[in-house]
C-alpha cells in the first residue's frame, strides 16, 4: 500500500511539473478575412472583404522562449460580381493559400513574462497562395494569443497578414488575410 500511495504522489507531481512546462506545438483553426481593394483604402469598405470559404488551420512549434515556426493553411474565395484590385469579378474564385511564418514573440521580451494571458508576435515568412494563378508572396504580420487557461494550453488568436505578391496579376496580387482562431496545445 505504501509504494502505491508514492506512485500516484509521483505522478501527480510529474502531471503538475508538466503544466509548468511551455507545449512545444500548438494547433489552430478558424476563419479568416480577406482584403483585396487593390489602392483604395483597406479601412473604408469591408463589406467587399472577401469571406465565401472563411477556413483557416495552423501548426505552430515552440522553437525557443521567444521565438516559433508555423506553417498555416487557408481556403476562401471571392463571389462574382466583388471588386478586386479594381476589377469586378465575371464569376466566383476560390483563394488557397499556405504561408510558412518565423514568429517574434515580443510580449514575451519586450512587454511582460512568458507567463502572462497575452502573447503577442510580429511574423514574417513567405507563401503561395492561388486565386486565378499561382503566385509567390512575402509576408509580414503581428498577432496575439489570449491564453484562457493558466497553462496557456487553450486560447483565440487574431492575426492580420499583409502578403506582397511577386507577381503582380489583376486579382492575384498584394492583399491583406486577417484571421480570428481557436487556438490548442499538445
């Protein structure tokens, strides 16, 4: 009876060591926005914003205390009759994206420890995305992960996106991809 009593304390103690610890990956999914007006301001008319397939999914891996990798996938598409970067669109088009992101955490260094419910990131990285071609970006972004748990082991993250297109083609070119996510840890 004695060495059962000293197990179950030990793995008790393991199991709340282990909650101390930062998870290594973390997962995502949820909606996302999409901002094409081409030089018209990206404030003044979201009602054109783009949200016909708003899905959203990302892997992100803990790298070190300040910095992480993710890797992120996103459908959504443009109804007909929309105007992007000038152009109104004759029929519907789907946009698919994947983005692969090094993240800054400076929340963490620069704000408050890394323990607190906010983190926040700026991110940068590059992608593919296809709307009628397939074309190349670079990306830079800022986002911030609410923790709703003290082990920072379920939170909702927002993140906007800004993507520069290497090509540079009506409909496929620079835009905006904001994202609001649900956001868990392994």
């Amino acid at each position: 009876m004695r060495y059962f009593c000293l197990t179950i304390a030990l793995i008790f103690s393991l199991s709340s060591f282990a909650q101390h610890q930062a998870s290594e990956w973390s997962f995502s999914f949820g909606a996302n926005l999409i901002n094409n007006l081409g030089l018209r301001s990206p404030y003044n008319s979201p009602d054109e914003w783009a949200f016909k397939h708003p899905i959203s999914f990302s892997a992100n891996k803990l790298i070190s205390d300040s910095f992480s990798a993710d890797v992120a996938l996103s459908l959504n598409g443009f109804n007909s009759g929309k105007t992007v970067d000038g152009f109104e669109l004759p029929e519907d088009e789907t946009y698919f994206a994947t983005d692969l992101h090094a993240n800054y955490h400076i929340g963490r260094d620069l704000l408050w420890d890394h323990r607190s419910w906010l983190d926040v990131y700026v991110s940068a990285g590059p992608g593919l995305f296809i709307v009628k071609e397939t074309n190349l970006s670079l990306n830079a972004g800022v986002g911030a992960v609410a923790w709703l748990n003290s082990a920072h082991s379920f939170g909702i993250k927002v993140q906007s996106v800004a993507k520069f297109a290497l090509g540079q083609e009506p409909v496929d070119s620079n835009h905006f991809q904001h994202h609001l996510q649900f956001v868990f840890c392994l």
